[in-house]
C-alpha cells in the first residue's frame, strides 16, 4: 500500500490509546480533559482502520460497502483479513457511529471496557496491514527489476 498516511495514523492514535489505558473508570467520569483524549484516540484510530479497509477495498477493485461496518466484512469475504478480526473491527466500526453521533450519551462502563480490550483488535489489524503493505511492496519492487 503505497499511500501509508492512514496506517501512520492508526499507529499513532493506537499508541495514545495505549497509554490511555492507565485511566480508571473513575478518571474517565470525573476528568473531561481525559475521557475527551481517549474519545479521540477511539475515533482516529476506528476511522484510520476503516480508511485503510476502504482503501484496500479501491484497490483490489471489490464490492462497495454499504457502512462502514461492512467495509470489513468484505474484506473478509474476500479472504483478505480473517472473519474473526472482521467481525471485532465491523463492530468498533459501529461503536465509531455511536462516538459520532451520540457522544453526549456515552456509556463510560462500555467505553472503558472497549478502551481496555479492543486495542488488540486494532493491532492486530494492524499487523496485518504492514504485512500486506511489505508483500505488495516486494511484488512491486520485483515487477519494477
């Protein structure tokens, strides 16, 4: 994948949300500053994935989502990225809606719980990417010799 923006993007936001982990629950209801960080780390590194799959989906010419949830289940039907991982991301893809447009009705319990255990979904996504950018890279760099 040539254009690595959004996969920066997503390392970053990752990262944050990482560190982020530290809070408690208890920070999060009581400290806007931090519960706003962390609701922003959520949603940069949602839609940096969900660029990436739409990006994928481009370029690989495959059939156009109708939400984004669905962005990763073509991937998956396609065979690019496991079910499991697309099911994770498809619904992190439908909490990405409810940070958007119902933000001033969030549940702190359930942001806290996806802020504890859905990074490893993004990072796994991740990995997975840079591994697929390496191989496309390498088949160009073979085609260009």
């Amino acid at each position: 994948m040539r254009d690595i923006s959004h996969l920066r993007e997503l390392d970053e936001s990752l990262k944050d949300w990482e560190r982020y982990q530290r809070y408690s629950l208890d920070d999060l209801r009581r400290d806007r500053d931090k519960r706003n960080m962390v609701l922003h780390a959520m949603l940069v590194g949602i839609q940096a994935a969900i660029d990436i799959g739409s990006h994928l989906i481009s370029l690989n010419g495959l059939k156009r989502p109708a939400s984004y949830r669905e962005t990763f289940q073509v991937l998956s039907y396609a065979g690019i990225i496991p079910e499991e991982l697309a099911d994770g991301l498809a619904d992190l893809a439908g909490f990405r809606n409810v940070l958007v447009h119902s933000y001033w009705d969030l549940n702190m319990d359930e942001i806290y719980s996806i802020v504890q255990n859905d990074l490893r979904t993004l990072r796994s996504f991740e990995s997975m990417i840079k591994e697929l950018s390496g191989e496309s890279e390498m088949r160009s760099n073979e085609r260009d010799k």
